[in-house]
C-alpha cells in the first residue's frame, strides 16, 4: 500500500473554485482586449465610409460614437497579446 498518495495535500474546493475564476478571469480579459484591438483595424474604414457616403451629415453622433468608440477600443486593445 502506498503511503505517496495519502501525504499530498488536496486542494479545497475553495481554492479549485478561486482558481478557476482566476483563469476565466484572465481569459474574458484577454478575449476583451483581442477584440478591441482587432476592432481598432476596420473602425477607421467604417468612419471613412461614412465621411464619403454622405451619413456623417444625416447622422453625425453616429460619427461621434464611432469615433469614440475607437478611442476606446485603441485603450482597451493596447495591451492585447498575440502570445508569441
């Protein structure tokens, strides 16, 4: 009979729980800040489009959301890691 498997300490459920929710956690961040970043790309074309077409003059706090909107995105996905 082995002796090895009765000494190890088990984790509580508490700490296997905490622990998981840390890495959700990291990963809803990371998920976060991959999209704002990738979101940061196209944004600008989207706002050029709507300069040319005519919309910003229609609608010109579609233009001040989509602006801002960027910002935003450029802040959030700044820290945004591709992992290599």
């Amino acid at each position: 009979m082995s002796t090895a498997e009765s000494s190890l300490p088990r984790p509580s459920a508490l700490a296997t729980a905490r622990s998981l929710l840390s890495t959700l956690r990291q990963s809803a961040i990371a998920a976060v800040r991959g999209v704002a970043f990738w979101a940061t790309i196209p944004l600008p074309l989207v706002i050029v489009g709507t300069l040319v077409t005519g919309t910003a003059a229609s609608t010109p706090l579609l233009v001040v959301g989509l602006l801002l909107l960027n910002a935003v995105c450029a802040v959030v996905g700044q820290r945004h890691s591709t992992g290599n």
